[in-house]
C-alpha cells in the first residue's frame, strides 16, 4: 500500500479534474492489479455517468452513459447508500447489472468492487474496478477503499 500511496502523491493536482482521476485510477489499477477503473458521478435525482475512466476503450464510456438504467439500484447504487464497498465475485450472472452486462461482456469482467465516493460526507458516487479473474479480496485492500472514501 505505500507504493500506491507515493504514486498516488506523485499526481500533479493541477491537472484537469478528469486527467487527474484517470492518473489515480491508473496507480489504484497498476499497484492492486486491476483491469479497468471508472469513477461514476451521480445526481440527486440519481442520474449516474461515467466521469473518468482507466484502460477502457474510447467509446466505453460513451455506451455507459447512453445506458437509461437507474444507476441507484445497481451494486454502484448500493455503495453510495449504504457507505460500504460492495464486491461482486461473478458480476455478469448478477441481475443488478443486467442493463450493463453486454457491456460487460467483450471484457470477461470477473470481479467489480464499488467504493464510495463523499464530499462533506454525502455520497455523489463511486469509483468502480473491474477485473477479469474472480478476486479475493483482502482486508487489507478493503479497509484501504475503507479509508479513502471521503
């Protein structure tokens, strides 16, 4: 976890918000071992996007986005209600993600962890990272999403 908090101290914060989250994404993914990373921003009428991606391809985020599903009650809905880190371990067989899983699909994801994201501690969304083995997630790794949520 210290290599991953250097890389992530290294970012410049002057980058544009999107170029930055991207470059934390990248260092989530490059020092856990994840695939993909997103960040996902809701509103409050619980209209969500994709806001900044990692590793995924250009028009990705795109198709997510044209995508009319409630994101409130998807897993990413879960986490922002409930202020916990939620770990799927076989993502497309779950019904919550059926409006995504053909987007899903070409990238034989696996394991999906949502954390969420607060500000003055109110949820606006959740960083999501994709993987296409079934992880076991440690404590370790979990009490870290734990602690960077706000």
């Amino acid at each position: 976890m210290q290599r991953l908090h250097k890389a992530i101290t290294e970012i410049d914060v002057l980058c544009p918000p999107k170029i930055y989250i991207g470059k934390i994404l990248k260092a989530i993914c490059h020092n856990l071992g994840y695939r993909f990373a997103t960040v996902i921003q809701v509103d409050n009428q619980g209209k969500g996007w994709m806001f900044a991606s990692y590793n995924l391809p250009q028009d990705y985020p795109e198709k997510v986005n044209q995508t009319e599903a409630p994101v409130l009650s998807s897993p990413s809905g879960e986490a922002i209600q409930t202020g916990r880190v939620i770990v799927l371990h076989d993502a497309l067989s779950d019904p919550r993600l059926a409006p995504w899983r053909e987007l899903l699909r070409p990238y034989n994801v696996k394991t999906i962890v949502w954390v969420p994201l607060l500000s003055k501690g109110h949820p606006f969304g959740t960083y999501v990272l994709y993987d296409t083995h079934i992880r076991d997630i440690s404590e370790q790794e979990k009490n870290y999403h734990e602690s960077t949520k706000d």
